[in-house]
C-alpha cells in the first residue's frame, strides 16, 4: 500500500543549526520563544503538515516532520525567526529518513549536547 500525502507529507527530515558550526550569533537569530514556536506549529497545521515538532534552546533550535521537501520545513523556520535562507544554508544541516531519526536519538538522550 502506498503513503497517502497531501503534498506536506512524504519524507521524514530534521532540519536545524546547532553550536557545532554556529555561532552563539547566529544561533540567536534563529531562536524560537514560546510564542513564536506556538505560531510556527499553527501556521504548520494550517498548512496540512501533520507531527511537527520544535527544539530551540541557546544550542540549537530544529524542527522535525514529514515533507515533500525539506525547504518547506526550512521556510517555516526562517518565517518565524529573524534568521535567513542565506545565513541558515551557511551553517545548518537537513538530515533525511534514518539520518534524521538517529539524530532526534542522539540530541535526546543528550549524545549530542
């Protein structure tokens, strides 16, 4: 049987900047309050992408879901922070299918902190 996508769906991607190749900087730019990451995921759910998830904290701040493509997720971010594509390209990562799972794993159980 195949996966059922309304265009938002498809492949798994954690997308994101971290303290590895960002600075403190640039990591501000992208930094997310409680009210912009409510405003990230309601604008996300409006836009049909189901299982969002955020992380922003002074290390990192990534987004985590299924899409079509991982600009789309890379667009939400930058809509709502005052990083750009230009300065997000320059430092951050986009991991794919069991690359972007063994990464939620290591962030989580603090492998990578």
């Amino acid at each position: 049987m195949r996966e059922k996508t309304n265009g938002k769906q498809g492949t798994f991607y954690a997308i994101g900047l971290n303290y590895q190749k960002a600075d403190a900087d640039v990591r501000g730019k992208f930094s997310l309050s409680d009210a912009s990451k409510k405003a990230l995921l309601t604008q996300a759910k409006a836009e049909g992408f189901e299982g969002l998830m955020v992380i922003s904290t002074c290390n990192r701040t990534e987004v985590y879901g299924k899409a079509a493509h991982p600009f789309q997720l890379i667009k939400l971010l930058c809509q709502h922070t005052k990083g750009s594509l230009d300065e997000f390209e320059k430092v951050a990562f986009v991991y794919k299918k069991q690359a972007a799972i063994r990464h939620i794993f290591n962030v989580g159980t603090g492998l990578d902190s």
